[in-house]
C-alpha cells in the first residue's frame, strides 16, 4: 500500500472551496480520503461536534502543543489558535489515505515548506462580480462582512500562481471534474501504483 497524497486547498471565500471539497468526498466513497480536522482554541458553536468540526482544546494544551512541535502550521486569529496537527496528518497518509487541507495562502507556505511533497490546488470565481453574488446568496453575512471579504479576495487570488494546480469554479461540475481528474492522476504516477499493484508487476516479471 503506498501513501496517501495531502492535498492543500485555497481560495477566497465564496469560491466554493468547500462545496467542492465536500462533493469530492460523497462521489467518491471507492477512495480514501479524509478532510484534515484542525485543532483550536474557540468556543465550540451550536452544532458543532469535537473532533468533527474542529479538536477543541484549552489554550494552555494548544501551546503545550506548539512546544512539542505538534503542528505543521498554527496562527492566532481574533484570540484564539488555529492549527494543523502533524501527527494526525502523517498518520492518515501512511494508512493511503488523502488528506484535504482546507487552508489560506498563508497556512499552505507554512505546510509546503515542511512538506514539500504535498499538491497544491486553487479554486478561483471566474469573476469578482460572480464571486460577490455567491457571498450575498449565502445570505450569511452583513453588508460590511461582505465588503470585507470581498477586499480580502483580491489579496488571495493574487497567490494563485504559488499552487500546484488552479481551477476556474464558473461551473460547478465542470470544477469538480477537473478536481477529481487531478486526485486520479495523482493516484496513477508510477511510485503509487507500483506500490498498490506490487504483487500483480512481480508476478509480471517473473521468470
């Protein structure tokens, strides 16, 4: 059995990052994937679950945590920790599974630099006005909320060309084809298969 791939995965919001991710994982139950569940130092919302949503943890364990190197990315946001935890992650890829890592541009410099062996992938609106028209149909946000993220955007988009692959999300099935064309050409290179079919290319070869 070879390793599984961790995939990092950006995008402004409204991009569909998650929509996309999220129907990767209901198309494709013959494969092994998992979304990368990080740890945080935030109230746990109503609705949300431990260990689904978020490992919700106290803020003296969080920082036990990042003196023992536990994570492979971690920032401090409004008050609170953020991270991604290394163990978990190394542990789900060495059993062949994918890892989708939901994460900002910031976070995917941090993880590409102590895995360089990572994939790389950006979701992008086909256009600023689509891309507000999705936040407004959200209808989860506040006019200003809004504004802000849409500011926020452009500084995201302007990273695109620090990822591996990018995505146009104008159609969303469109998008998701492209996505699990990437997630299958992946799993096609050499050192995968040779690791997944091992007993199937010996006999082969066998005199």
């Amino acid at each position: 059995m070879g390793k599984g791939t961790l995939y990092i995965v950006s995008a402004p919001s409204g991009a569909g990052k998650s929509s996309l991710i999220s129907a990767m994982l209901e198309t494709n139950p013959t494969y092994a994937m998992k979304v990368s569940v990080s740890h945080t130092t935030r109230g746990m919302r109503p609705g949300e679950q431990d260990g689904v949503h978020y490992h919700f943890v106290q803020k003296e364990q969080f920082e036990d945590l990042i003196e023992q190197g536990a994570f492979l990315e971690y920032a401090e946001v409004f008050g609170n920790y953020y991270g991604t935890s290394r163990i978990w992650i190394e542990e789900n890829l060495d059993k062949g599974i994918d890892v989708f890592l939901d994460i900002d541009w910031q976070g995917a410099r941090q993880i590409r630099q102590q895995m360089p062996q990572a994939k790389s992938l950006f979701i992008l609106p086909p256009s600023n006005g689509e891309l507000e028209r999705r936040l407004n149909t959200r209808g989860q946000d506040s006019e200003a909320v809004i504004a802000k993220r849409m500011a926020e955007a452009k500084s995201e988009i302007s990273h695109y060309n620090e990822y591996d692959y990018v995505i146009i999300n104008d159609d969303f099935d469109n998008a998701l084809m492209d996505f699990k064309a990437i997630i299958r050409a992946e799993r096609l290179k050499q050192d995968k298969q040779a690791a997944k079919y091992k007993g199937m290319l010996d006999a082969l070869l066998a005199e």
